[in-house]
C-alpha cells in the first residue's frame, strides 16, 4: 500500500510540474511574440517613415532642376517628359532605388510622369484630395495617400518669384518596406478599406481580402489563404491572432490628414519565431532555436549577400533586442561599420527616436 501510495503521489506531482511547465513554457512564448510584433511595427513605422525622407530628397531636387521648372512655366509637356524620365532612368541605373515621379500644374493636370507620355494634361483634382492642403501651405509634404492608387507621395510645390507653378511629386509603393521586412521573416499587406476603391481606381482589380484592397505591389501570396480567414474585427480587438502555423498582428494605417484609412497586416511563420531572442533572459531551451532556414528561405534569392546590407544602421538598430544570441555576433560585425560613419550626435538622435524601455547607463564616447 505504501508504494501505490507514493507511486500515486509521484505521478500526481509529475503531472503538476508538467502543467506547470507548460504554462511557463507558454508564458514565455507570449511573451516573446508580442516583444517581436511591438518591434515590427516599430521597425515598419521607422522604415516608412525613412522611405518618405528619401522620397522626398529626391522630389527636392527634382524641384531645383531649372530646365523642369522652364517645362512647367511653359506647360511644355514633351520637353516636361524627356527631361523627368531620363532623371529618374539615372537615378534607377546608378542607385538601384526605383520610383516614378510627376508634375503636376497649378491647375492640378498631369503635365508629364516619368514612366509614360499618354496622360498628360489629364486632371487629377477628382482624385487627389491631398493637394487641398497646399492652398494654405507652402511647405512640402510626405504622407500616405490615396490618389489613383495609394502610395507614398512627397509632394513640392514650385514658385518662381513668388509665383505658384505647381507640383514635383516623387510615388513610391512600400517596395522597400516589404522587402526589409521580408528579410527578417515577417511578411506585410498594406491594405486599404475598400471604401476608397471609387478614388484608387487603378487599384480595382487588385486582389481584396475581406474589406480590404492589397496595395503593396510586391507581397508574398503564400499568405492570402490564410488571411481570408482572419475575422478583421477580432484583429482589431484582440490585435494578435495565431492561425495556419502563423502569427497575425496588424498597426492602423492613416494618411496624412491623420485620418484612418486601412490597415497594415503582419504575417510571421511561427517556424521564423526562433530567430528573434526572447525578451528578458535565455530561455532558448523552451523553443527549439536554430539558424535554420531563415537565411536561405527569406532571402529569396534577392539578398544574396548578408540580410544587413540593404538597410542602414538607423533602420536596425531597433532589433538589437529581439536578435537570437547566436546570430548577434554577424548583426555587430555588420553593423559596427555603419555606426562609425555617423557622429556623436546622430548616435544620440537614433537612440532617442526609438522607444527604450530599459534603463541605459554609461556614456557615449
């Protein structure tokens, strides 16, 4: 009797500590997943917000281009368009950084487009209601916005003495944004409320999912399946959701009147998870961690160096603490050689731009 009675007792406790185990080992991984999805969307604002700047460089030297300027002044359409496609050729051929680019009239028609002469003189006021703003402003503008279809738009209005000419504007399409994200294995849709589809009229046949209309050009269609599913409602309710193998997490997306207009929507493969380290301490041997196919896999050919090498330093520097241990020492050794070419204080102003959490002690040097 005394042996069936610690046998029972022995199971009894083994049976204890494996729930315990459990809902540890659980805990943890949550823990881990959200840590992971508030840096996504850290990362994802930080690098929209840097393809705006870079967008905008460009759409501010467009604007100084004289012989551009004398095109609108004069409403030369084929001088217009000759000049901007073969700036925007060049700048594609020696830099790898694919945009399109337009002028637009004060009276808001197309007066040339970089990538094809069949629309000028076309108008645009019924579908971009953006350029309202500039009745009251000067300044140039980057946002988020719906025209024909949505992108990123940095738009900057041209005066020569005083006088109102128009608009340079400078379109990208998240391009880069997926493609760093894609890097580090999370899979993003920007997805605008199908409400807009009367305004984003080029965006008609694009693929919808639920209410929504996919506007990033480039994204991976492994997922679609899988968000057809998804209950967008409860998304916005319970913000993370797991289903088919594969984390759900999603930010709202707003345009540059600050008015919510989709969604931006997360995928990430919960075999990828293993590559972000955890939170706090290690605990890799609650998730069985390998550098596995991440490297291989996301790549997708497209990143045949190092997945660092695409993006700057500042871009990074928010997945110092999510990055597996084991891969920490490739992300320094990368990295290091960006962080030397900035100053003192642009090393300050990255590490203010990113929400810190932790206590940091000591001195930059």
């Amino acid at each position: 009797m005394f042996k069936k009675l610690l046998f029972v007792i022995f199971v009894i406790l083994s049976v204890i500590l494996i729930i315990f185990r459990f809902y540890f080992e659980n805990a943890a991984k949550e823990e881990k997943i959200y840590n992971i999805m508030d840096k996504v969307k850290l990362s994802a604002q930080s690098q929209l917000k840097s393809d705006k700047m870079d967008d905008l460089k460009i759409a501010l030297l467009l604007a100084s281009n004289s012989a551009l300027v004398d095109a609108l002044e004069n409403e030369d359409e084929d001088k217009g368009y000759l000049l901007l496609s073969n700036i925007i050729k060049s700048i594609e051929k020696h830099t790898n950084i694919y945009i399109r680019a337009q002028i637009i009239t004060q009276d808001l028609n197309i007066l040339a487009r970089s990538w094809d002469d069949i629309y000028a003189g076309m108008p645009l006021g019924d579908y971009r209601d953006d350029l309202e703003y500039f009745k009251n402003n000067t300044k140039p503008r980057t946002s988020l916005e719906i025209g024909r279809r949505l992108g990123l738009k940095a738009t900057v209005p041209i005066y020569k003495e005083g006088v109102f000419l128009g608009f340079v504007e400078v379109i990208s399409f998240f391009k880069p944004s997926t493609a760093f994200l894609a890097s580090i294995g999370v899979d993003l849709y920007v997805l605008l409320d199908i409400k807009y589809a009367d305004s984003a009229v080029l965006m008609r046949d694009n693929v919808t999912i639920g209410n929504y209309i996919v506007s990033n050009l480039t994204y991976n269609s492994n997922h679609m399946q899988t968000l057809q599913k998804i209950d967008f409602k409860k998304l916005s309710v319970e913000h993370l959701m797991y289903k088919d193998k594969k984390y759900i997490f999603y930010d709202t997306m707003y345009d540059g009147n600050s008015d919510a207009i989709g969604k931006f929507v997360f995928v990430l493969p919960e075999k990828y998870v293993g590559y972000f380290r955890n939170p706090e301490d290690d605990i890799s041997y609650l998730i069985n961690i390998t550098r596995s196919s991440l490297y291989n896999v996301v790549k997708k050919q497209t990143y045949r160096d190092d997945i660092y090498k695409e993006y700057q330093a500042s871009k990074l520097i928010g997945f110092e603490d999510v990055i597996a241990k084991e891969d920490k020492q490739e992300f320094y050794t990368v990295n290091y050689k960006k962080f030397d070419a900035y100053s003192k204080d642009e090393l300050i102003q990255m590490m203010l731009h990113q929400k810190v959490s932790k206590k940091i002690d000591g001195k930059i040097r």
